[in-house]
C-alpha cells in the first residue's frame, strides 16, 4: 500500500513507458465517480490527475485508442493490490 505521499507506479506499455504517481485522493475519487453507465471518463481523469507530466502526451496517445479502462485498472490493482478476505463460520 502507499504511503501519505502517494505511490510511483510505472507501467511498460508496449515499447512505452508510462510513470504515475497514485495517492489516496486520486485513487478515492476515481472510485467514487465510477457508476454503472460511466466508466471511461471516470478512468481517463484518474490517469491523467496521476500521470507524471513528462508521459502525459503518451497517455494520450493510449487514451486515444480507446485504453483508459484497461491502464486504469493495472494501475489502480498496482496501487491497492486485492486483499484476502474469507468469512469466519
């Protein structure tokens, strides 16, 4: 899990490398603007807000073809990586 500061994710993307920076902020609001009828605007702002400036214009390029939700979710699973949880009988 991150720190306060957030956590560097980067991803290799083809023959790109694409740098984030993820905090608890960014990651809250990219869940709590997720509904069932509205998922790649909610992703596309996740990545963008997250993004390290210098790979913005390659995100753009993925966004572009159509990818916001496949990136959001490698970086979001990155970020906050599943929890195992099983019910006491």
């Amino acid at each position: 899990m991150a720190d306060a500061q957030g956590k560097n994710i980067t991803l290799n993307v083809g023959k790109d490398v694409i740098r984030f920076k993820v905090d608890m902020l960014a990651f809250n609001s990219f869940q709590n603007e997720m509904m069932p009828d509205n998922k790649v605007a909610p992703a596309n702002n996740f990545l963008m807000r997250t993004v390290h400036p210098e790979d913005k214009k390659v995100l753009e390029g993925y966004l572009d073809q159509g990818y916001a939700i496949d990136l959001a979710g490698f970086v979001s699973t990155e970020f906050k990586p599943a929890l195992e949880i099983s019910v006491k009988v």
